[in-house]
C-alpha cells in the first residue's frame, strides 16, 4: 500500500509497505508509477518522500523509480537520525510510458460542479 498527501506543488509520499512475499515483483515500483501518474492529474510538479539515512534498501529502491536525494534532514527522527529527501520531477516525455498525458475523469465530467 502507500499513503501519500496532497500538497499545492507536489504528492508526499508518507508511507510504502509491500508485503514481504510481493516484494521484488515490480509491485513497489507500480505503485511509484501510478503516484507518478497521478502528480499531473492533480496539478502536482514532484513527487517526495523522506528516507532514513539507515535505509539504504528504501533509498535504493527509490533511486532505481527515479528520486533522487536532494537534501539531508539533520535529526529528522525521533531518535536522532538524520533523513534524506529524495524528490522525482518528471519530464514531459514520461507521461508516454502511460498511454499520454494523464486525463482528470472528475474534472472532465463535470463532478463536484454544481
């Protein structure tokens, strides 16, 4: 599963869980995509996420769907230990591994407008 929040610029992405059987079986780096897919969609620019610096599984994991480290967070953690920022700008051209430009079926049917 993944957790993200909405913000004016970009998608957080607050938590990532794969279970340990589907690990490894491209299920993590779908769910990266759809998020991806998703930033246009909603009119973010970026995706982010914080890693731990101790997480080098999470932070390779991250790297190989496209985020890159931006900035280190000194204590982010309770316990001390420093975090990294890792964000992914996609280009234009990414949106072409999905078919095109991602559609907002909300906005184009007109719901919520009343």
């Amino acid at each position: 599963f993944a957790v993200y929040q909405l913000f004016p610029t970009h998608l957080e992405l607050l938590n990532l869980a794969i279970s340990a059987a589907a690990r490894r079986t491209g299920v993590g780096a779908a769910l990266i995509a759809k998020l991806l897919y998703k930033l246009k969609s909603h009119r973010r620019e970026y995706l982010a996420a914080t890693v731990r610096e101790s997480n080098l599984t999470a932070q390779c994991f991250f790297r190989s769907c496209g985020l890159r480290a931006r900035r280190v967070l000194a204590n982010h953690y309770d316990d001390g230990e420093a975090g990294y920022r890792m964000l992914h700008v996609p280009s234009v051209s990414a949106w072409d591994g999905f078919g095109g430009e991602p559609v907002n079926r909300l906005a184009r049917h007109g719901a919520g407008s009343q």
